[in-house]
C-alpha cells in the first residue's frame, strides 16, 4: 500500500470527470486503489471521506466513515449511526425530496478553508462492493452531506463551486474561532 499526495484546488485534473470501472475487469487495480485510498485517507487525520480523484485516479471510487455521535470538534455534526469505513464503488444518489440544508464543508484538496455549502437533506443512494455486490441505501443529514461532497468530486466538483453566500467561505481557523460556535453542522472532508 501507498500513501498517495492529494491533488489541491487548482489542479485541472481535479475538474475531470471520472469513469466508471468495471470490477468484472479491473478487480485487481480497484483493490490496490482502494488499499490506497484507505492508506492515505487513515493518514490525513480526522477526515470522513476521500474520493479516488484527489489522489490522481481519475475513477468512480469512494471511501467514507463516520464516527457515531463522535467527539472531534471539527466534525461536530452528529450521526446516530456509525459509518464504517465503506468503499464506494460507481455510485450515484437522487435526492427524496427537493429539501436541501447548509452545512459547514471542508475538504482536503482546499487546505485550512471551510465554507456554508447547501446540499439534499434526504438522499437515497447505491453503489458497489469491492466484492461486486450492489448495495442500495438511503441517508440523511450529515451522512447525506458527505455522499454528496464526495460524489461532486467525481464529476469534477469542490464544494466552493457550491457555496451560494460567500460571506460564509473562509479560512477554518477563524471560522471555527468566530462563526462555528453558533453552527452545530460541519464537515471536514
Ligand atoms: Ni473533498
């Protein structure tokens, strides 16, 4: 396994639109991607999800987890369900309903920045296993939002390009110092 540098804001490849993969073909590099990703994911820290393309696999690839009703400060939006660590393999979502909420965003592709960024309260979503089989599920809230950062991703989309009030868009130092005692929803991706 290796730990992999992370592609920043401002590197074109970020803006690719990834490809599907096709496990029945490409197991092999999927798996070593997906120990990659994990290596290097479980290296940046308190983090909730990392998308293939932020390490330069430009691959419709996934990890997430969420620590249930944990107790990092920068991620103080609680879930009531733990994630665990979960591959997400060619996955897509549909929103269950037209409501969207504001929630802080981070990601690691925009060091030391946070932003207000709305997304889909509801979603329901599916995606592979490493394993090929085809899970469908549904999440709400904060696990809703992660999905939702992380597939932007895949399409070439970091959450600034979100942002609708960039009032709400600064450096996470003083957002966290100033703004985010009155904010209870937060994500550092
Ligand atoms: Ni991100």
């Amino acid at each position: 396994m290796s730990i992999l540098p992370i592609l920043k804001m401002g590197h074109p490849s970020l803006l690719r639109i990834s490809r599907s993969v096709d496990l029945s073909q490409e197991f092999d590099d999927v798996s070593t991607l997906v120990q990659n990703m994990t290596e290097t994911f479980n290296s940046l820290g308190e983090r909730v999800g990392l998308a293939a393309p932020q390490i330069g696999a430009f691959v419709r690839v996934l990890i997430i987890r969420i620590p249930k009703n944990n107790s990092i400060t920068r991620y103080d939006a609680l879930v009531d369900e733990d994630i665990p660590l979960t591959a997400l393999i060619n996955p897509s979502f549909s929103p269950l309903s037209e409501e969207k909420e504001n929630g802080w965003e981070a990601c690691i592709s925009v060091p030391n920045m946070m932003g207000m960024v709305p997304r889909y309260k509801h979603i329901s979503f599916s995606y592979e296993t490493l394993e090929g089989q085809k899970i469908e599920s549904h999440a709400s809230g904060f696990h809703a939002r992660v999905i939702q950062h992380e597939y932007d991703h895949l399409d070439g989309i970091l959450y600034p390009q979100r942002i609708e009030d960039f009032r709400l868009f600064g450096f996470e130092e003083e957002i966290v110092r100033y703004v985010k005692s009155n904010s209870p929803d937060f994500i550092k991706e």
